[in-house]
C-alpha cells in the first residue's frame, strides 16, 4: 500500500496524495489504539499538508474544516504513539517476526 508522503507544497504529487489524505480523514477512528510506526509517520504526513495550507480547490469549507480538526486528533494519537517509546519496546517497533518492518 502506498503511503502519504509530503514533500513540499509544490510538489507535482500533491493532488494525488490529497484525494487519498480525504479517504484517510474520513475513515480516522481516534478510538483505535493499534496504529503502528508506518501509521503514525503517515499521520505526520497529512498533518504537513494540513500545516502548509495544501487542499484541492473543490473542496468545502466544511471539508476543510473537518480535515483540521482530525489533524489535530492525527496529532494527538502521534504524541501519545512517540511518548509510548522507550528502550524496551524501540527494536520491537522496527521488527516484526524478527524481519526489518518496511517503514513507509
């Protein structure tokens, strides 16, 4: 699966990230507390879009809207993700089944 990926804000990739940044705001559930590494960095992702103002031209203000205010529950499940990472779990988080985990 392709992950979202910020570069810049002018970027050629940019319209294509966002119509799957919209997919991936509307299915957030900030409920879940099983997201993993390659989750949060993709959260981070969008955030960058959402900081540096990036959203297609046919959406709402609503929409818009709606984006910010997940981006901030995004953060918030960033923040307590990065906080839960300590020496005794760090290696665990990295590899799965004793193979090197594909970040992003």
């Amino acid at each position: 699966m392709e992950r979202i990926k910020f570069y810049s804000k002018s970027d050629l990739g940019c319209s294509y990230n966002l119509e799957k940044l919209y997919e991936i705001v509307n299915n957030y559930d900030e409920n879940r507390k099983n997201y993993n590494i390659n989750d949060i960095i993709e959260f981070y992702n969008i955030s960058l879009y959402n900081d540096n103002e990036c959203y297609l031209k046919k959406w709402t203000d609503i929409e818009i809207e709606k984006i910010k205010n997940v981006c901030k529950k995004m953060n918030k499940s960033i923040g307590v993700y990065l906080s839960n990472i300590d020496n005794s779990n760090i290696e665990k988080i990295f590899l799965r089944n004793g193979k090197e985990l594909s970040i992003l």
